[in-house]
C-alpha cells in the first residue's frame, strides 16, 4: 500500500511538471503558421529579439516546411537590426546553402552584402578616421557578395541597386588608398606613397581618386629628384585634369636624391 502511494505520488508530480513546462512555454501547440505570423508581428513592432525567438522555434520544429524557409530570411534580417551581424550573415550563408534555388536567394545575397556595408559602419565616415583605425574589409567582403548577384542572378530585382553600390564601394575604396599614399607623403616616405599611388591607378583605373593618385606621384617623384618621371606624370595630369592646381604650381627643390 505504501508503495501504490508512493507512485501515485510520483505520477503527480510528474503531471505537475509537464503542466508547468506546458504553462512556461505558450508556443508548445503553435503551428508554424502562427509562430511565423507572430514573428513578424514582433518584427514589424521593432521587438527584434521577441521576433528571433519565435522564428528559431519555427525552425527547429518545422524544419522543412515553406514557413521555416521564409523565417530563416526574415531571422536573418531580425538578427542584423538586433545588432548581431556575424549571426544575420551566417543565417544568409545558410539560407543559400541549404536552398540554392528558392526564388528569394538574390535577396539573401543582398542583405548579405547590405549588413556587410553596414558593418564597422565607419561606412561614409571612415575616409575621415585615423589610418590605424581604418578596416576595408567588410567593404571588400560587401563589394564580393554584390557581385555574386550581380554575376548569377543579373535580371533580379536587385541587380541594378546592387551594381550601385558596387561602384560606391570601389570609390570608397580607392579613396582610403589615396589617404594612406598622402599620410605617406606628407611623412615623407615618398618612395612608399609612390608605390600606393600607382596601384591605385592599376586597381582602381576609373576612379576620382586617381587625379589624387597622379598629384601624390608628382610629388614623390619631384621629392625623390626622379625628374623625367614627375614631368611624364605632370603631363598625364595636365591632359586628364586641367584644372588641377599641382599643374601651375613651380617645382620644388628635391629634398633628397636616389644616388
């Protein structure tokens, strides 16, 4: 008798334990229609990690299902506004991974690229931060995801905003080159600055920060008393930029020479 007790006793505890857990977690019973309905009421409301929340849970239970798949994009965007970039791209990668031809990867390479811009979002102020502190990768990483949507789906709805950026990236990019080729001359390591400048002519051919890069060769060269190269250079820059203000200006006495 007093082991029947102590079963019973057991058996309740158990059911209290499984009403408790039932009660903690109001989802138990959703379905995936409406654990994904209420993600993007959270979304939409800016409750980015209530949001999460709910489509990780549409996730791990209905793995396959249509739902699951539009969750994983929206989770991805949740993420990056909640301030977890890394996570938001990985959700990316793994939407292109696992479903390479749903008609929403062009938009998983987008906002793959999109968080890359933001990232580190020295994005438009960066060309004003100190060298030292200065990253392009995240530029570099955006400018290589743009251009995979650009390559493998050039007809999206995405394409055309896509290759716009791509543009503001590489002037962006050239432009951090020609900082770091000026600090360079202005230190006076001319043989450096020189050697910046006319990568970014190789690299960055179409960009304004070229005529910076043909100023800072002009420079160098005059500065390093390699004469016949700062007049040749000077040309191109007269043809290119007439107005540039380096064209009137007199040479200056080289402050060392190449011996």
């Amino acid at each position: 008798m007093g082991m029947f007790k102590k079963n019973l006793l057991i058996i309740a505890l158990l059911a209290l334990v499984g009403c408790a857990g039932k009660d903690y977690d109001k989802t138990a019973d959703w379905s995936a229609k409406k654990l994904y309905e209420e993600g993007n009421s959270n979304l939409a409301n800016k409750r980015y990690d209530s949001a999460i929340d709910y489509y990780q849970k549409l996730e791990a239970r209905f793995p396959y299902g249509v739902f699951a798949q539009q969750a994983s994009l929206e989770s991805a965007y949740a993420l990056w506004k909640h301030a977890k970039g890394a996570e938001a791209i990985a959700s990316c990668d793994r939407f292109i991974r696992e479903h390479p031809k749903h008609r929403h990867v062009p938009y998983a390479y987008y906002l793959k690229g999109y968080i890359y811009l933001s990232e580190n979002m020295g994005f438009l102020s960066f060309l004003n931060a100190p060298l030292s502190e200065t990253d392009p990768s995240s530029l570099t990483n955006a400018f290589e995801t743009f251009r995979q949507l650009v390559v493998r789906y050039p007809n999206s709805e995405y394409a055309s905003d896509a290759r716009s950026r791509m543009r503001l990236i590489v002037n962006t990019l050239a432009d951090h080159e020609a900082n770091v080729a000026e600090y360079y001359l202005k230190r006076g390591f001319y043989v450096a600055a020189a050697g910046r400048a006319k990568e970014i002519l190789k690299v960055y051919p179409e960009t304004p920060a070229v005529e910076r890069s043909l100023m800072v060769l002009v420079q160098s060269y005059d500065n390093m008393g390699l004469l016949k190269l700062r007049d040749d250079t000077k040309l191109i820059l007269t043809v290119n930029y007439p107005q540039n203000p380096l064209i009137t200006e007199a040479p200056s006495k080289p402050k060392w020479k190449l011996w």
